[in-house]
C-alpha cells in the first residue's frame, strides 16, 4: 500500500539533502591545532569575570583575610593566633594568649601594612588585637549582681 493510494500522509522520512553548512569543507571558521574562542576555558579564568560582573569583589576580598592569613601575615604570627571577624573595616584578631596578644599589639603596624599590600588599603582599615576568651564564672539560669572581689574569707 502506498500512501497515494491511501490518501493520507506518508510518515516515514525523508532522506535528508547534505548542504553547504553541513560540510566541513564549507565552514567559515576552522578548528586548528592553536587556541580558539569556541575552547573551553578553565574555572580559575572565568572566576574573575564572574565575580566582577556579580559586584562580589568586596565579599571576596573580605574572605580572602581569612582564607590567605598564614600566606599575609607569616606562618610564625599565623600559628599564635588567628582573624575572628571582619565588620566595617576592623579585623579582630584573637591571640592564643595575652602575652601574644601584647607582642601582636607592638607590631600591629606592620601587620597592617603586609594586610594592605596583600589585600589593598580599603579592605582592613583597623586592627583590633584581644586575648583569648575568659571562661564565665557566672552558672545556672539564676545570676546574682557581684561587684566586690571574688575573694571569700
């Protein structure tokens, strides 16, 4: 049976006619052995653009303190204390004890400045340098105000 005698629409397919655009020898652009535009380009490439063009830079310059603080700083400051937090422009900077935290204060300015050529001027505008954190001596759900000493007799 043929579809002519049938009166209806032959549905098998057609045998596809090869033009100018799909052969290779028609292109207008060649693939060579060299670097083209239509290559794909790694994630470290594009990584910048993306950020830029998201508006991230000052996200990811504020990160990038405590991602690159060993690298900034040193591994010999970097392995006694560490960057807790950076809010408007000041960097908290935790020391693993007080007498670190007294050294770190006597070189703030040239942690600063290596922060600054790392990181450029506008990211760590302050340093501030604290010990570490004191245990509370206050327990339970029910406190009592204490100004004198904690001294018993």
């Amino acid at each position: 049976m043929s579809s002519s005698s049938s009166g209806g629409f032959d549905y098998r397919p057609r045998p596809r006619r090869r033009g100018k655009s799909d052969d290779p020898r028609f292109r207008k652009e060649w693939s060579g052995p060299g670097p083209d535009k239509r290559d794909p380009e790694t994630l470290g490439a594009l990584l910048p653009q993306i950020v830029r063009k998201n508006g991230w830079t000052r996200k990811v310059a504020d990160a990038s303190v405590f991602g690159r603080w060993e690298a900034i700083v040193g591994a010999d400051i970097a392995s006694h204390c560490r960057p807790e937090q950076l809010e408007n422009g000041e960097l908290l900077v935790v020391a693993e004890s007080t007498a670190w935290a007294t050294q770190l204060r006597l070189f703030s300015r040239q942690i600063h400045g290596k922060l600054a050529a790392a990181l450029g001027p506008s990211v760590v505008k302050r340093l501030k340098i604290v010990g570490p954190r004191q245990p509370t001596r206050s327990f339970g759900p029910r406190r009592v105000r204490f100004n004198g000493s904690r001294d018993t007799f």
